[in-house]
C-alpha cells in the first residue's frame, strides 16, 4: 500500500508543538494522520530544522539487481564493434565466450536503452509462429538457392548458397555469373568436399535445379547428378517458398552483412567476401535456432546422415514426333530416328537412360543415352547407299 504523504501544513503544526503540551491523539484524529508520523515529523524538525520536513525519495540508497559499470560499459562495447545482430541474444552470446557474468537478455536490453542505443520500433514486433520443421541429424538435407547481387560497376552477379537444414551450417556460398547448373553443382561439389554427402537436397523449381515443368519428359542434369549420387531430390510446391526457408532468411543475413563491407569490384572479389562470411557464419556468430550455439558447434554434436544408394528413375513415357532432321527430343537429347520417318509420331518408354522406341509398325529402336554428348546418332550408315552392281 502506498504511503500517504503529508500536507506541509500539518507537518508544521507536528514541528511547532515540539515545546508546547497539546493533546497528540485529538490533533492526529483532526489532521487525518497517524501518531508515528506526527512524531516523525516532530523530530526531523528538532534534528534537521526545516529541510527535514522535506519530502524525501523512498528509493533504496543501493540495489543489488543494479548492473556493474564496467559489465554495462563491455555490453555498450559489444553493440557497437559487432559486425551483424548485434541484439541482446548475441550479446549475451558474446559476454559468457569473455567470461563476463551474464545478466538476463532484458536486462541487456534495458542497459542498451539507458545508453540511448535502441530506438524502439513497434512496427516490427514479430508476430506469433509455431515451431518450424528440421531434419533431425545434420547432412538430413541441404537447401539450395541463387540470390542476385552487383559489383561497383553495378554489373548483376549471383551468389549460390547452400546451408544445412539441421544446423545452419553454411556449406558453401559460390559467386557466379549466373543461376546455372553449372554454378549448382560446383557449390554443391565444394560442399561435399568439406562436410560429405547430404541425404537430400532441397530446392524451388529453378530450371537451373529440376525440369519439373518441362514438356520432353527428361530431367535436368542437376537431379540427374544428384540421382546418381543416392541423393534425394525434395522440390518446394509451386507458390509455396516456405518450404525453403531457411535458405531465403540465410539470404538476407548474407546481405546485410555485404552491406557492411566495401562494395567488391570483381567475381573474385566478391569471393572472397564470401569466404570470410561464411568462416564468421559458421564460427563466430550464434544462432537464435540453435539456442545460443554456431552452426559449426551444432553440426559437430551429431554423426552426420547419410544417402542411400543410386535411385533409379521411374519408367517414363511419351509420344514425340520424328522432326524434319529425322531426329526426336527426349530429356534435352536428340535421338536420331531416319529420314523414312519424318513426321511420325513415335512412343518413347524410358527406364533411366535406357530408351525403348515404337513406330507405326512396331519397334523402331532401343539403345542407351551416352550423356556425354547431346546428339544420340541413329546407328544406321551415313551417306548415300552403295550403287548395286549387275
């Protein structure tokens, strides 16, 4: 209950009846006070003279839940030298790695107000979400994506990023001309050769990963690849980036911290940012979803999962017409055919590379796809046929 404070009059009235004998009870019950306070009042004045009737602050002259100076002076320090989320979460990160005692992350928060270095902004209060899926070993699967970015000439390049679902881990960042499946696979190849195969790999429908939507009913050469490897291919639905979004929100830290460094003048420039932001993603910066931990800590608590043996693609089919070059597409090859068949509409029934071919009057041919080259030759002679002689 709070305490009453007194009107100065009636402390006056306590202080002059110091020397004069006067009825306390009936003076207290006139004033509306309490007797300990009448005479609390009498004897501050007998003590102190006027200033004691004062009011005085009921703040406690010391408190033990107030932070050190130098602990508040190392928490302004650390706002103000770290590179990216330099929060109250990576403060409190920071601090228990330096041995400093960790107060609560309000009480860091609250010391990051006093020293007038956080700017509140409720607009951007996070808004209530459930508990996001990941895969319960690292290597359980690798998202994958390209995001865009430019050099001091303001040329367009692009960043291929790769990060473990489990951990965080950023397996590799790639700066490369373009989103390519080229650029796809020399990540994924760096990646390997530092943390092993993944069990699967993630992507969106990019044509640089899948050729989910194309009508030759082939695949791109990066599921391929990965099909060879045992590797699953899990593909986000269309309109659905959710699925990969770790990578997206992976995007957006890698660029605020581009952002702090000096704009890179070439590909291999850019590159080596890359490098040192990957060393201090993976090292030296804790993550909120690993509780406090860094990536590199959480892919080491765990035996990393491994993929099954090759998968085999399932038996395909189509029906492709014999073009004037006497040849068919099929999974971005060319099959020859021959000239006899020119406008024809032949049935391809595929097994992994193994193609089985049918014409009008019946089997037309059968081989197996050589995916070194482009153009599968027919088998049949070139040129023109010999002349007969009689």
């Amino acid at each position: 209950m709070a305490q009453k404070e007194l009107a100065m009059e009636a402390k006056l009235l306590a202080a002059l009846t110091a020397e004069v004998s006067v009825p306390v009870s009936q003076l207290c019950g006139e004033l509306g006070i309490s007797r300990q306070s009448f005479y609390k009042y009498r004897r501050r004045f007998v003590e102190e003279g006027p200033g004691g009737l004062v009011e005085r602050s009921r703040r406690p002259h010391r408190s033990p839940q107030l932070m050190d100076a130098a602990l508040e002076d190392e928490i302004v320090r650390l706002r103000k030298t770290l590179p990216l989320d330099n929060g109250a979460r990576t403060i409190s990160y920071h601090l228990e790695r330096s041995g400093w005692p960790v107060p609560a992350r309000s009480s860091i928060h609250r010391a990051l107000v006093r020293r007038g270095l956080v700017v509140a902004q409720p607009h951007k209060a996070p808004a209530t979400k459930g508990h996001r899926f990941e895969y319960p070993l690292p290597n359980g699967a690798w998202q994958i994506d390209a995001t865009c970015w430019a050099l001091t000439s303001h040329r367009e390049v692009w960043i291929m990023d790769i990060i473990d679902d489990h951990s965080r881990l950023l397996i590799a960042s790639l700066a490369c001309h373009g989103p390519t499946s080229e650029a796809a696979w020399t990540a994924l190849c760096d990646g390997i050769a530092r943390y092993g195969l993944p069990a699967r790999v993630m992507s969106d429908n990019g044509t640089c990963f899948t050729a989910r939507f194309r009508h030759d009913g082939g695949e791109a050469a990066f599921e391929r690849d990965l099909r060879a490897l045992g590797i699953k291919h899990l593909l986000s639905s269309p309109g659905h980036p959710q699925t990969c979004g770790k990578i997206e929100r992976q995007h957006q830290t890698l660029k605020a911290w581009l952002n702090t460094q000096p704009r890179a003048r070439s590909l291999p420039g850019l590159q080596h940012q890359l490098d040192n932001y990957r060393n201090f993603y993976n090292h030296h910066r804790p993550h909120s979803a690993n509780r406090g931990a860094t990536p590199n800590e959480t892919w080491h608590a765990s035996t990393p999962d491994r993929p099954g043996p090759p998968i085999d693609l399932p038996t395909n089919a189509g029906i492709r017409r014999v073009g004037h070059n006497s040849r068919i597409k099929w999974g971005g090859y060319h099959i020859g055919i021959g000239a006899h068949l020119q406008g024809h509409e032949l049935l391809v029934i595929a097994h992994n590379h193994d193609l089985t071919i049918f014409g009008p009057d019946g089997l037309v041919r059968r081989l197996t796809i050589d995916p070194t080259r482009t153009y599968q030759p027919s088998g049949r002679p070139t040129g023109r046929p010999p002349t007969p002689h009689h």
